[in-house]
C-alpha cells in the first residue's frame, strides 16, 4: 500500500500523524520513506497507525502474506499459508492472530479445523517463544476434532504401504500443541 498516498488522501502530514498517534517523527519518517520496513514495526505501532488512517493493518502491510478467512482452501493450503507466515515472523504471527481476531473468525465460519490449527500454532509458538498464553481461548482448548487431520504426505504414504504403522508413528511424534487437537504436525519450518 502506498502511505504516503494515504496521508494526502487524510489530508495528514508525517508531523501530524506523528502527533496524532503519539509516534516520535522519526519513525513515520523512516517508515513512510521507506527507510525502516512497517512489517518490523511492532504491532502497536502499525495498530496506531492504521487507525488514524482509517485502514487495516493488513492494508498497511498489504505485500505481507495473509491468512485470508474470506476463501476457504483445502486444509494443506491453509497450513502452507500460514506456515509462510510464521516463517517470515512467528512473534509477529501471535499478534497477527490475535489483533485480527482469526480464531473467532475461523469459528464464526464454522471452519474448525482451520481455527483449531491457528490456535496450536500461537499456543507452539508461544511456548517456544516464551510468550504468555491468550487465556481467552480457553474454552476452545477444551475440543478436539472427531477424527485425526494428517498430512497429505502421510496419509498417501499409508496407503502406498497399508501394513506399515506410520499413522500412528506419525501422530506419536506430532507437536504437543497440535495433537490436543487431533492434527497432526510434526514440521513447521516445513514448507511448500
């Protein structure tokens, strides 16, 4: 997106943004001349942003890969998605969800499996990061889903060889975070 074809379009200076969001000059500067990258800005700092410009914050960091609720994929899809995602900032990637309210969104469409991943996945990641835990999800740390999601690999592997015990040792070795739920997922650097 071009910022600084929003700020005419707001009749806003980079002062009066600076003033208005209460963001030294600065650091609109740097940003809207494309000397420090909005993407590694921290999430409050684009939040308050894109809120005096009246904008998403994905409009803002519009080049930036998105997890788009709008379209339902197949479920391999959706993980490369967010995998992109994560790999480019997992830190990034909890706000991300959280700020975008993806889970509920997730939830609202009744797509759960996808719901259910995201939320292994900031739980993983916070784990990892050592990040604290969104406690508002709770309630759904409670469910799983009625039958085991794997990978596609797996899952055509199991067939090539129908008496081997790769299901199994496939789920044994999934992250914690994502086998309370039923998936499994084993590599998340992993990406097609």
């Amino acid at each position: 997106m071009n910022l600084n074809r929003l700020l005419a379009e707001n009749n806003l200076t980079k002062y009066r943004l600076s003033k208005l969001t209460n963001i030294p000059y600065s650091t609109i500067n740097d940003i809207f001349n494309h000397e420090t990258d909005i993407k590694s800005c921290s999430v409050m700092t684009v939040y308050k942003i894109s809120k005096v410009l009246g904008v998403s914050i994905e409009s803002l960091i519009s080049d930036e890969k998105q997890v788009d609720v709008s379209v339902r994929t197949d479920f391999e899809t959706f993980k490369s998605n967010v995998k992109h995602i994560v790999k480019d900032n997992p830190v990034y990637f909890i706000d991300y969800v959280h700020i975008n309210q993806l889970i509920n969104q997730y939830i609202n469409l009744s797509f759960y499996p996808e719901a259910l991943y995201l939320l292994a996945m900031i739980d993983y990641l916070s784990r990892i990061y050592d990040k604290p835990i969104n406690n508002a999800y709770n309630n759904l740390r409670e469910y799983k889903l009625n039958d085991r999601l794997y990978p596609a690999s797996i899952v055509v592997m199991s067939q090539i060889n129908p008496d081997s015990n790769i299901l199994n040792e496939s789920y044994e070795s999934s992250i914690e975070e994502f086998k309370r739920f039923n998936i499994v997922e084993s590599e998340i650097d992993n990406i097609v």
